[in-house]
C-alpha cells in the first residue's frame, strides 16, 4: 500500500513541477484527439473555400449602404470656458 502511495505522489509531483512530463501526458491524453479535430476543421474549412471559389470567380457581395453614413454632421455650438 505505501508503495502504490509513493508511485503515485511520485506521479503527481512530476506532473506538477516537470513540464516536460506535463506535455507528454497532455499530448497522450488530449494531444491526439485535439489534433484529429483540428485537421477536421481544416479540411470542413477547405471544402468550403472550394466551393465558393468553384470555376475560379469569387463574389463578395457588399450592401450598397456600408460606406454611406447617415450622420451628416451637426450644428457649431458656443461654449464658454469656466474658471
């Protein structure tokens, strides 16, 4: 029992101040499902990219008031400064 104690404060101390270890036992329990994920997104993203830009035209459609504000301006008013 004191030997599976030990092994396991063993365990957790390098977990906690080896960062080396750290990213290795990240990397086997997240890493490679992290990545899987991330080429999936990748290729979703490329697929879609290729279907905007099939026979070679992009469109990218811009409303026509986006540039247009519809603040004009305002009146000049007299301040006086107070001490």
């Amino acid at each position: 029992m004191k030997l599976v104690f030990n092994i396991i404060l063993i365990f957790l101390l390098l977990i906690a101040f080896v960062p080396f270890f750290r990213n290795f036992i990240f990397h086997l329990l997240v890493g490679r499902k992290l990545v899987k994920e991330q080429e999936k997104i990748f290729r979703a993203h490329q697929k879609q990219q290729e279907q905007r830009t099939k026979n070679g035209v992009r469109v990218d459609n811009v409303p026509p008031d986006a540039n247009s504000s519809k603040f004009r301006g305002g009146e000049y008013v007299d301040y006086e400064e107070v001490k």
